[in-house]
C-alpha cells in the first residue's frame, strides 16, 4: 500500500516480494556499514525484517518501508519509522532509511527524509523523533540536519561505538 508520495519517489508498506531486493540493499558492506552493529544483512534477516514491518503496520500503523522511483517503480532502498527496542530511546521512534549504492548523491535522501518526518509527526502524532548516525557518515549528518533535526548528543551504542544523536519535535500550538 502506498503512503507518501515526493516528486520521485514512492513509499508504499513492504510486501513479501520485497525480500530480495531489501537483500540486495542491505547485504552490500557499503550500505551496512552505516545501519545497526555494520554487518551485512543475510536474506533471512531480511526476510524476518519485512515479517516485523508488516506486524509493525498493523499494530502501529508505521514502520520500514520499500521506497521505489515513481516512474519505473525500481526498488531503491527503504526508509521508514521505528521503534528500536536496543536503541538510545527504545520508547521514542527513530527515522531509518537506506538506498542502493547507484542511487546514492542524487538526493533521494533529502527527498525522502523531510517527507518521512513530517508523516510521522502530522500524521502519526509523534511528538520527537531521532536519527542516530555514525559521526564519519557526513552525507546523513547532512541530510537530517536539512530535513530540520537539531543535534542533541553523542551517545556509546551497545557496541561501544559513537552514535550522534539528532532530533525534531513536533510545534506545539501554545
């Protein structure tokens, strides 16, 4: 199902078919290095990923989803909403996205991310959302700070890693 829209890009809930493609995203060192403990993904995992998303729509209303170009319907990454139980804030909800290496520097994600946020916050009803990203990783570093996150703090992950911790809230009408 379809849900967000940008001039290129559609978000839709993923779907079972999806599992290969996630693979291909997520299985690939230069994409991994950047999401969770930096290991590639097995397709099993994947797999399991897409099962918590569907679970994850039905009991939240939100989670990851595929992300394709509107005018071929390409598969290029995913970008979603989550709750990260292991997280710096299990309770707060945490933007996620990733993209095919092809597609990287062409601005998808500063497409995508602003579009996301605003889903989550207007639509959903989130009152603070995060993104945790590796200090090394500029491009991301960039893409939040455009999409209007404020940066709050640098927090050691569960792997002894640094994690810079960037926020947005949602305008409170006083």
């Amino acid at each position: 199902m379809k849900f967000l829209e940008t001039s290129r890009l559609l978000v839709r809930h993923f779907v079972a078919e999806d599992a290969e493609a996630l693979f291909n995203v997520h299985s690939n060192p230069n994409v991994a290095q950047w999401m969770g403990d930096g290991k590639p993904l097995t397709y099993e995992r994947c797999v399991k990923w897409i099962e918590t998303s569907l679970r994850n729509y039905q009991t939240q209303g939100f989670g990851a989803s595929a992300v394709v170009m509107k005018s071929t319907d390409e598969f290029v990454g995913c970008c979603g909403l989550i709750y990260d139980p292991e997280g710096i804030e299990p309770e707060t909800p945490e933007i996620i996205y990733s993209f095919e290496p092809c597609w990287w520097g062409r601005g998808l994600a500063s497409e995508i991310v602003p579009a996301m946020l605003d889903y989550g916050l207007k639509h959903c009803g989130m009152q603070r959302i995060l993104a945790t990203i590796a200090p090394e990783n500029l491009a991301s570093r960039r893409v939040v700070e455009k999409a209007g996150m404020v940066f709050d703090r640098v927090e050691i992950e569960s792997d002894g890693l640094p994690s810079l911790v960037y926020f947005i809230e949602a305008v409170r009408n006083r």
